[in-house]
C-alpha cells in the first residue's frame, strides 16, 4: 500500500513559516546591531565633544596602574627589610625592660621569627588562656608561651608558681603545645622552677633570656629536655 503524500498547500505553508521565522530574527538581529552601531557613535560623539573627559580616565588609569606597582614594589621590599630585620634581630636587657608588655609580647614573637617559626603570632590580650606567643619551630613542634614582663626588671615581683600552674592548665590541653614556656625579664621563684620541672614545662629567665635575646642561638638550644622532633627535617 502506498503512503499519501501531503498536500502541496500544507507543504506551502510550513515552507512559508520557516520563511516567516528566519525574517523575523533577521529583522531583530538588525535592530539590534542598528541599535549597538548607534549607541557607539553617540558614545563617540560625546566623547569628542568631551574629550577632556576621556583623558581625565586616561590619567586616573595610568595613576592607578603606577600606584599599583608602587605598592607592590613597596611591599617586596618591605618583606625584604623584614627579613634582613629577623635575621640580625638582637636585643639587650635594657631594651627589654623599657618595653611594654605588650611590645616584650610582640618581642618575644619577633625573635621565635628570627629563629625561623615563620607562623609564630602574638595572641596575648583578655582571654589569652594563658598564650601570648604561639609558634611552630622548623622541627614542626608547637611552641605555647606565656610571658611575664616586668618593668624593674629582676628588682620586680618575682614569677610563682600560680602562674605556672595556668601555663600547665591550658598550653597542652586547650592550645596543643608541644613546648610549654614562660619568659620572663625578671625573676623566678625557686617552688616555680621545681613545678616547672615536675610538669615538663620551661622556663627562660632573665639570663637565659639575655642570652637568647642578644645571640643568635634558637630558644630550642638554649632549654634542656625540649621533645624530640614532631617531622624529620633537615635540620633534625
């Protein structure tokens, strides 16, 4: 059985709707590009008319590229002083004295920088729990420590064991220290430095602080009894 074929006229029709449809899109496709080319000219028109205008960008793009590359020359070389800055970082007790506490804190964060903990920050403030420098060393261990500013120096009030106690109550257990400390420019009672031992924490006092502070020895080497190595490295 053979199949009818359509209708020439249906046929027609469909033809004529394609037509239709393609004209119609044709038609918008030249509105649009009618309306893009005259929307440039406008634009070009005014800003020939405004040609002050056109400049004025210019010279705000120019200085905005030249800031850039202002600041970021600034920057590098800032990073740059920062680095020579830690390497040859010295302090005498002096100085140290005369600091703030906060400045002996960001001290503190200074020299473990120096003696390459990269990350080390100063976090001391209200709510501290006990941390005023944290500070991962090349060895990969956590340092957590405490410090103790005194403005007379070893003539101020000496460090307990009550502030030891908070160190032990909070580097390990809240802060995950691997090395517990308090530096301190003054002194340290003798019941202090006997719990300091007893629970494996560390203390550096005024001369061993002195000696860190003003050589270029890494705290590590200056303390007895510091764990081993979290990560072998080169330097370990």
């Amino acid at each position: 059985m053979t199949r009818r074929r359509p209708p020439a006229r249906r046929r027609t029709q469909r033809a004529s709707k394609r037509q239709q449809q393609k004209d119609a899109q044709l038609i918008a496709f030249a509105v649009v590009a009618a309306a893009v080319i005259g929307l440039v000219v406008m634009v070009v028109n005014w800003l020939l008319a405004h040609w002050w205008v056109l400049l004025i960008a210019l010279v705000l793009a120019v200085l905005a590229v030249l800031g850039g590359i202002g600041w970021l020359s600034h920057r590098q070389q800032q990073g740059r002083w920062e680095a020579v800055r830690a390497q040859g970082l010295r302090y005498g007790l002096s100085q140290l004295d005369a600091l703030h506490h906060a400045k002996f804190e960001e001290a503190v964060r200074d020299l473990m920088r120096r003696d390459g903990c990269q990350d080390a920050q100063r976090v001391g403030g209200g709510g501290d729990l006990g941390a005023d420098v944290k500070a991962t060393d090349p060895l990969g261990r956590r340092w957590v420590i405490q410090c103790k500013h005194r403005r007379h120096g070893a003539r101020g009030s000496a460090v307990g064991t009550p502030d030891m106690q908070v160190l032990n109550g909070t580097a390990r257990p809240v802060h995950g220290a691997d090395v517990a400390v308090i530096v301190t420019n003054g002194r340290v009672t003798r019941p202090a430095v006997d719990f300091a031992k007893q629970q494996r924490l560390h203390v550096v006092d005024r001369q061993t602080l002195a000696v860190w502070a003003s050589g270029s020895q890494p705290l590590w080497e200056l303390l007895r009894a510091v764990p081993p190595p979290r990560r072998p490295t080169s330097l370990s």
